[in-house]
C-alpha cells in the first residue's frame, strides 16, 4: 500500500514534501504483468501488519516524533491506543469497527472524511498553532 499512500501524499503535499514523510504500510510487489499483491510486514500477526509493531519503536527513541495515525478498521485497533494523534475515517455505511472500539475504550480520535479534511489538523500542530490536546478535547 505504501506507492498508493505516496501517490495521494504527493498529489497532496507535493512530491518534495511527501518524500519526507516515512510511510509504514504493507508493500506491493507489482508484477511484469501489471498484476500486484500485497507484500505484508508482519505476515505471522494475523492483521499481515500489526500496526502497533511499526509505531511502538518511535516511542522509545530519545526525541520520539509525533505519531499521527490514520486508519479505519479492525487492522487498526493495535495500534490506536499507540498515537499522539488518531484519525478514524468515517465510513459511508455508518459501521466502524475502529470507532466503536475507540469510543468503547476511551481512546481520543478525530473523525476524518479524507486527507484533504485532516491535513489542515495535521498542519496546525506540526506549524505549533494547536496542541493536539486543543484538537481532541483533552
């Protein structure tokens, strides 16, 4: 999934600025024929990517990064309790999985429609304009 995120991470932020964003995600291996097929990080998890083992090792370096985190299913639970910053896509069947589960157990998040909505929350707190307690209420 990583070139797809790219892809929409470049179109929105310009491919200079989205090259600087480190992207954790499954991979895709793109075959000769034009067919592909997800290369998974943690194929023995369940999930194929335990998102939690991607974001879990930024907590324990000395000056750990601010972890925004977007996602929208069941994959997501892992790692939802994990981020500074958590977008729950809104889904247009009304049924979430991760939603539920943050609202269940307390975890702080922000609804999101699409990236061009959650850029701006994104831009405020790396420009220093908001706190991400000032986004979720805390």
């Amino acid at each position: 999934m990583a070139p797809l995120i790219r892809a929409v991470l470049s179109n929105l932020v310009g491919e200079e600025s989205a090259n600087e964003i480190d992207i954790i995600a499954n991979d895709a291996i793109v075959h000769s024929d034009g067919k592909w097929e997800i290369k998974y990080r943690h194929p023995s998890s369940g999930f194929g990517h335990d998102k939690s083992q991607s974001i879990l090792p930024y907590r324990d370096l000395a000056n750990p990064p601010t972890l925004f985190f977007f996602g929208d299913g069941v994959s997501d639970i892992s790692a939802a309790k994990h981020a500074d910053l958590l977008f729950v896509k809104v889904k247009g069947d009304g049924e979430n999985d991760l939603a539920s589960y943050c609202n269940k157990e307390g975890i702080k998040h922000v609804l999101f429609e699409d990236f061009s909505k959650a850029l701006p929350v994104v831009q405020s707190v790396v420009a220093g304009e908001k706190t991400i307690a000032q986004i979720i209420g805390a």
